[in-house]
C-alpha cells in the first residue's frame, strides 16, 4: 500500500513536470502576413497547423487599439491593428513548423527578410505588446475634428447656432473649450464634441 501511494504520488510530479517544462519551451514569433490577412493568418494558426502539430503552437495576437471619433456628431469606436502584416504567435518552434508557416498563402514568413532561423521575441517586448492590445500600455486613441483656433458652431444645447473659436480640446472627456462673443464679452464655454461643427 505505502509503495502505490508512493508510486501514484511520483505518477503525478512526473506528470506535473513535463507540463512546466512544455511551457518554458514556447517562446514568441513574429509572422509576417499579407496586410489584411492578418485574421486569416491567425486562424491557420490556431485551426490548422494546431492540429497538425499538437502541444506545439500556443496563443496568438493580432494587437489592437480601440479608436474613437467623433463622425457627424456621433461617436463611433472601431479597433485598429496596431501592427498591420504582423501576427504574433507562441511557437514551440521546428524546421516543419517553419517550412509550414512560410509555405501558407498570405504569409511572407518570419522577418528580418525571411532568411535563417526566426528570432524569439523578448519577455519585455510581448510584455508591451500585450500592454497595448489591453490598453494598459497606451490610452485609448481619441481622433479630435476639431483644431484649436478652428470656428465653430453650435447645433444644439443652450448656445444653439451660436458661432465661437475654439480654444482647448480635452479628448480624454470628449468635450471642446469655445470662447463666443456675448454682448461684446468673450465667453469660454466647455461642450461636448457632438454639439459642435465646423463652420
């Protein structure tokens, strides 16, 4: 009895280990694709050649940024990739998997110019690419219609159809500071994008 269970327990750590070890060989790749395959890319990564080689091909990362405008008064956000003809993959990597990967359609293979081995990606520079694709690394991209100095006008609230320059831009909160001429006094007023238009 004692040596089963000391067997059964060996069983486990030795079934545990490879696991760990599995993990410390992935390292990632940079994929070079086709500008606008990069979807296709990803699923033949993780559809097709995950098959084909089980335990060999980890995550993959298309990184992307939310970005948000302002589009007749309304708000619209969309995501943009943040590296187009780049897909990013956790590789245990073998001359197969890499005469796979560049024989695909949409894929020029692995840069600097397709030649020799790839070269891994470093801890640090995943780390920040997959800082970005959150949004931890940078904010969100806020695209502004408006430029200081610019006219305007106001089409709805309390100063509807009223005229101003604009003087600061906040895009973080959205809203845009207009100075307007009010009996001969100028006036900053703080409104949102989607109140104003250019004149």
């Amino acid at each position: 009895m004692v040596e089963e269970e000391i067997t059964e327990q060996e069983k486990v750590e030795e079934d545990a280990s490879p696991e760990k070890e599995d993990n410390s060989r992935f390292e990632w790749y940079v994929v070079n694709s086709f500008s606008g395959y990069e979807k296709r890319v990803m699923i033949f990564l993780e559809g097709l050649l995950n098959r084909k080689y089980p335990d060999m091909v980890g995550e993959v990362l298309i990184p992307t940024q939310e970005i948000t405008s302002n589009v007749r008064g309304r708000k619209t956000s969309r995501k943009k990739k943040l590296y187009p003809g780049y897909v990013f993959v956790q590789l245990d990597l073998s001359p197969e998997i890499i005469m796979d990967i560049r024989s695909m359609s949409n894929v020029s293979g692995f840069p600097p110019m397709n030649q020799g081995n790839p070269v891994p990606l470093t801890d640090t520079e995943i780390s920040r690419l997959k800082g970005q694709a959150d949004g931890s690394d940078k904010a969100k991209v806020i695209r502004v219609p408006y430029s200081v100095g610019q006219t305007v006008r106001v089409i709805e609230g309390p100063f509807n159809n009223f005229t101003g320059v604009v003087e600061s831009i906040n895009p973080e909160r959205g809203r845009v500071r207009v100075i307007f001429t009010i009996f001969g006094r100028k006036a900053p007023v703080e409104i949102d994008f989607s109140q104003v238009r250019q004149v």
